[in-house]
C-alpha cells in the first residue's frame, strides 16, 4: 500500500514533465513507427487498387527478382549516388536559404519567409513522385 502511494504521488509530483513529453512522443510515433508498416509492400505483389494490406502476398519473389536481374548492381550505385546528390543539394540550399534571410534587412520579411512555401518546397517533390508511380500503367 505503501509504494503504491508513492508510486501515484510521484506521477502527480512529475506530471507536467511528462505532459511536455508527450507531444514529441507523439510526433516520434507518426513519424517513426507509422511509416514502418510500408515494410510490408516489399513482401506483397503490390496494387494500387487494393491497397497496402488488400495486396496478395509474394513472399521472397520480389528480392529474387530484383537481386536475379542484371541491372543490380546499377540500380543500388543510382540510389546511392542519388541519395549522396539529394543531402549535398538540399544541405547546400539550405545554408543558401539561410545566409539569404539573415541578409535581410526588414525584421517583418524576416519573420514571414521561414512560413513560405519556398522554404519547404525541397520536401514536395516526394509526394508528387509517389503520386506518379501509382498511377503508373504496368
């Protein structure tokens, strides 16, 4: 009885800590853990129509395709180099964007830039192509 009294005057003690911690729990959840059920895509033969899970299974016969063809070795050196070429660029343009706004000289720009489209035009480009290959005709 005795720790149990504890143990709740202690969460009473901590509790504003622990409601501060829960947005970032929350954002850590959608942004990590949601996304890990597109795991299941790479083991499905995959159809728009049917969704993710409405997809019938393929088992192994995609990583068997893709490590069995020719182009292999191709396609792992075009994803790297274009993953290497995306982090140069966008690191690159984000320190451009960044020199550009401490440059300004209005503090009122200063403040509405960050909110405009074209600081977070970078993070479009991955919709669209996901859109893209969807619709794509096999």
């Amino acid at each position: 009885m005795e720790s149990k009294k504890l143990s709740v005057t202690k969460l009473r003690q901590y509790l504003p800590l622990y409601l501060m911690m829960l947005p970032a729990l929350i954002y850590l959840f959608i942004n990590n853990y949601i996304p890990m059920a597109g795991i299941v895509v790479a083991f499905k033969k995959f159809n728009a129509n049917d969704g993710m899970f409405g997809s019938p299974w393929a088992g192994f016969t995609n990583f068997t395709y893709l490590f069995g063809s020719n182009d292999t070795a191709i396609i792992i050196r075009n994803t790297l180099l274009y993953n290497v070429a995306f982090i140069i660029v966008n690191t690159v343009v984000g320190i451009m964007l960044a020199i550009f706004i401490s440059d300004v000289v209005s503090h009122k720009l200063k403040k509405t830039v960050p909110e405009c489209g074209a600081a977070t035009l970078p993070y479009l480009y991955r919709g669209s192509q996901l859109y893209c290959v969807c619709l794509a005709e096999p």
